[in-house]
C-alpha cells in the first residue's frame, strides 16, 4: 500500500485518482503530479514500484501544500479574518453564510437545524 502525505492511497485505482484522496490535490494537481515525474496517469497504484512512490513523495513535499500544512493555513486565514472583526469575519464568528448566498429560507447546512421560536403561534385559516 501507498502512504503518500501520511494518506493511504487505495491500491486498486489509478495513479491520479488515488493521488486525489491526498487534501489539496485535486484532478488538475495530481496530473501536474503525475506528468513532472513522468510517470502515466492511468497506471494502477499496486503497478508502481518503491522508487516512483518516493518519487511521487518528493514532488509533494518539494512543491504542494498539503494536509496538515494546508489545514493549518486555511484556519490561520480564517482566524485572521475574525480576529481583525472584517465582515467575513463575523460572518465566519456567527456560524452564517460568508459568500452573499441568502439566508432567510436556506442555510440549513451552515446554520444548523432549524430551532423552533418560542411564543410564535402558527396562524390557520
């Protein structure tokens, strides 16, 4: 088995899709991956030998921020936002929507289940 990135890439699959299940490698970055160590997108993980999967590593290492890295800085930018009290900011503070979507049927993801109001009657006609 491939440990790439302290992922375990699944063995069965291609080459640039099990690079995908590394957080921060998408479809375009594991076939930039995958063409600068020449190695072919379509081949099976368990096909490559140890030196192509150190290979692999070392591009990753040398030329992507992943996982953890990448984790860390995407919480850094967010705590900076909040802590500088900017409009994303409070909006990240208070749990809602960041990017303009409406919030006033939607959000159920973002906001949570929906809380009932207490004293508010349903009206019946």
């Amino acid at each position: 088995m491939a440990r790439i990135a302290g992922v375990n890439i699944p063995t069965q699959k291609q080459v640039w899709i099990g690079l995908r299940y590394i957080h921060g490698i998408g479809p375009q970055k594991a076939k930039e991956i995958c063409d600068k160590t020449g190695i072919s997108p379509t081949r099976r993980v368990h096909d490559l030998t140890d030196s192509e999967v150190i290979q692999i590593r070392e591009v990753i290492d040398r030329d992507y921020l992943v996982e953890g890295d990448l984790r860390r800085e995407v919480a850094m930018n967010i705590k900076r936002l909040m802590d500088l009290g900017c409009y994303r900011g409070l909006r990240h503070r208070k749990n809602l929507p960041v990017r303009g979507q409406r919030t006033h049927t939607n959000a159920r993801t973002r906001k949570g289940p929906a809380r009932a109001i207490a004293g508010k009657k349903k009206v019946t006609k």
